[in-house]
C-alpha cells in the first residue's frame, strides 16, 4: 500500500490512504431496492380497487348463484380497473432526475410489485366467482388470464411511456386514459371480432382468444422498450 507524507504544525507524518469498503455485489441491488420501493409506491389506488372488487363480486346477484356470463362481466370489470390502478405504481412525486440505480431496474421491480399484488387480487375474486358458479358451469380460466393479462400490461406499459414525459399522477392518469380508451374501444368492434364474447366457450369464443393470446408479449415487449434508462 502507497504511504503519502502530511504536513501538520508538528512536523511531516507519514499516512497511509483510506480504504473504501467494497460495494455489494450488484445482484444484490434488487432486494436492497424492494424496501424503498415499497414505502415508494402508491398503493391508495391499488387499495381502493381491491375493495371495489371484493365488494362487486360479493353483492353482484347476492345470495344466489352467478351465472358464468354474469361472472365474466364482474372478472373483465376488475381486470380492467385493477391494469388501471397498478399504473400507478410506476410514478411517484420523488422520481426522476439523477437517480443512484437504473431507470430500467426500478420500473421493473415497481411493475412486479404492483403487478404481482394485482394478479392476486384478480386470481382471490376469480377463485370466488368460481365458488358462486352453478357446479358444471363451463370457465376457462387460461383464456381469462390472457385477458387479464393483456389490460395489465396496456397499463404498465402506457404508464412506464408516459412517466418518460411527464412527473407524478399526471403520467399515471394518462396512462389510466390510454388503457381504459383501448379496452372500450374493443367494444365497437363488430360481433365476428368482438374481443369480449359473452358466453364461455360458445360463439366467436375461440377466435376473440387466439387474438388476446397473439396480442399478450405486445404491451410487454414496449414495456421493456419505454423502460431503458433515461439519457
């Protein structure tokens, strides 16, 4: 080790370099990042969809059984609203500027934590609708994943586009115009391309979820690409 000479008022003394401690390894930088990530994240809306989706599912037909077309309303309904809340998990009024981690690495632990949370509220009320069916009723439970699947990543993805442009809930909120804007206008579509059959297994049923199926990588593949690191 290099020894270097200091002067003080009683002489030169002789000193020897501080030695700086050695960084963690980096693979360690995801679960030093989740707690702050956590207590970073506004999970109000996250919350408020929660217990809008526990109350839908719970009083939808009260005391009676679902059917399965009056259970696909209630599950579509929850998917799209809780793809919408999770996008606020993307921004927060702390973000942007220098940052001491990727931009990249934080938008994908904040799209697993509030992604991951999403999933299983939608999987509990799909487990409770599932409960409330007539025994024999036909549910298709991948099918129903893709859907959910593709609104929460038009979410994600329209959030972590818009949080490049703009700061705080406003990205969010864009994001929530986006998402909600692709879904309904699925709604126009004509009966032979609707992508929200009614009935499980019958009519368009096959052809609207081999679209669903092809259109899932798409929002998450351009998550990936609006969530490279800021320059």
């Amino acid at each position: 080790m290099p020894i270097t000479a200091q002067r003080t008022e009683y002489g030169v003394i002789a000193t020897t370099p501080l030695t700086t401690t050695p960084t963690r390894a980096p693979r360690t930088l995801p679960l030093l990042l989740l707690r702050p990530l956590v207590r970073a994240i506004s999970w109000a809306p996250l919350a408020v969809v929660t217990l809008f989706t526990a109350a839908l599912v719970t009083l939808a037909d009260f005391g009676q059984p679902l059917t399965a077309g009056m259970g696909l309303i209630l599950l579509r309904i929850s998917g799209t609203l809780l793809g919408s809340a999770a996008a606020f998990a993307l921004v927060d009024a702390m973000s942007g500027g220098a940052e001491p981690v990727s931009h990249r690495l934080r938008q994908a632990e904040r799209c697993l934590l509030a992604g991951g949370v999403a999933v299983a509220v939608w999987l509990g009320a799909f487990a409770y609708v599932l409960s409330r069916l007539p025994d024999g009723a036909l549910f298709p439970v991948g099918d129903m994943l893709v859907e959910v699947g593709v609104c929460l990543g038009i979410g994600l993805a329209a959030a972590a586009t818009a949080v490049r442009y703009a700061p705080g809930r406003q990205a969010a909120m864009a994001a929530v115009v986006v998402q909600l804007a692709l879904v309904l206008a699925t709604i126009l579509l004509p009966p032979e391309v609707r992508l929200w059959p009614p009935t499980c297994g019958f009519g368009y049923w096959d052809e609207a979820h081999r679209f669903w199926l092809f259109a899932l990588p798409v929002p998450y593949l351009w998550l990936v690409v609006s969530g490279r690191d800021l320059r």
